[in-house]
C-alpha cells in the first residue's frame, strides 16, 4: 500500500468490482464532507446496486436526491460521458506514456508487453495507475478552461439550469433537436405530458436499449 499514491483513495472488495458498501463508503466519506449545505442532486446510471436500500437511505439521510440516467442514455445526458472523460484521459494518455518509458528505463521492463495472467505485473499496472491518475488530476482540476468546461456541461444538460424552466434555451443534447427540449418548471410537473415520451425517444441517435420508462420516478418515490 506504500507504494500507491498517497493523493488517490484505494478500496478493495473480493469481487473486485463496484458494490453497494463501495458506493456508500464513497458517500459519507468523500462525497458528503465537500457538499454545500441543503438539499443536493447526485445524476447516476441504472446500475442495480443504486437501487438498494443500503444505498437510497444514505442518499435519504444526507438530502441527496438521486437523478437516474435511462438506460443507454450515458452517453447524451450524463456529464462525464458527454465531455469530462474525453479531457482527462486525454492528460492521462500523456501521463501514462512517460511514467511507462520511465518505469521500464528503470527497471528493465515494458509494462505495456507483460503477459496479462501475471500477477505480479497486474499489480505493478495498478500501483502506477494510482501515480497516472493523481498527476493528470492537479493539472485538470486547475484548469480555468476545464473548469469552465464542467459547468458549460452540466448546464447544457440542465442539471444545474434555474427549476423554472427560465433557462431551458441552454438544453442540448448531441443528436436531439433543440425544439424537443421541453421541460419548463418541473416543480408542478409541466413535462408536455406523457404522450409525447415516446415522440422524444425516437429522436435518440442510435440504438436505445429499452423503450421509456419511469425508472426515474419510481426510483425517487423510493427514497
């Protein structure tokens, strides 16, 4: 553990993948502390483990109310998708290349070439990720022009637009018509009616794995 880096925050579980305790960990620990006060709004997917009650009551005591992204739609309203990643990896892509050439200038060995069963190089690839991951952070998070990149972001796909509707003109989405983008003040439930759900889905660029549902609301009446 010494030798990951100490400005990236590790967790292991068996499987090795995301879980609910993982989720929730992150929650209280990372996610809360650096919240402002009063009620929040947290966009995630459809994965299964959001929905547990592990999960929704911990959103519920913190005032966090989870926005659900339907199925297939990452890639047009959710934030990271749509344009964060694209910028930090590619500082990450740059980071990485040097930190490999350095690490195989020292030791001798092509991280890049090692056989993919062996153990021991799997764990040396994660104990650099760890020094990639921090490194390519401090120059985006210090960016005045990735800053400016995240808000632009998260108001494009409103989820930081006034609740009124005042802003709606700011909506786009990649690969929708603009004039589709009715929402107004969701407060008193003004979405254009149910009819016209299926009219909007079919504007969707590509495939969409399920046809419109009300994943969403059912997840929030949950909480």
């Amino acid at each position: 553990m010494k030798r990951y880096d100490s400005r990236v925050e590790i967790k292991w579980n068996d499987s090795g993948y995301a879980n609910a305790g993982l989720l929730v960990d992150w929650i209280q620990k990372s996610l809360v502390p650096v919240l402002p006060p009063g009620p929040r709004l947290l966009a995630l997917d459809v994965a299964k483990f959001y929905s547990t009650n592990q999960v929704l009551s911990t959103l519920r005591v913190n005032d966090i109310l989870p926005s659900m992204i339907p199925p297939g739609c990452t890639r047009l309203v959710q934030p990271l998708d749509v344009s964060v990643n694209k910028s930090f990896k590619s500082i990450l892509g740059d980071i990485l290349d040097d930190l490999l050439d350095a690490y195989e200038v020292r030791h001798q060995l092509d991280l890049r070439e090692l056989n993919r069963l062996d153990s021991s190089a799997i764990g040396e690839q994660r104990i650099l990720v760890t020094h990639v991951v921090a490194q390519a952070w401090e120059p985006f998070t210090s960016s005045q022009a990735y800053k400016e990149l995240i808000v632009s972001t998260f108001r494009k796909l409103a989820l930081t637009l006034p609740m009124d509707g005042s802003c709606d003109d700011e909506l786009s989405i990649k690969g929708i018509d603009s004039s589709l983008l009715r929402i107004g003040d969701w407060r008193e439930g003004v979405l254009g009616g149910d009819e016209e759900l299926p009219a909007l889905y079919s504007e969707l660029p590509g495939p969409v794995e399920d046809e419109p549902t009300d994943v969403a609301v059912e997840y929030i009446d949950r909480v």
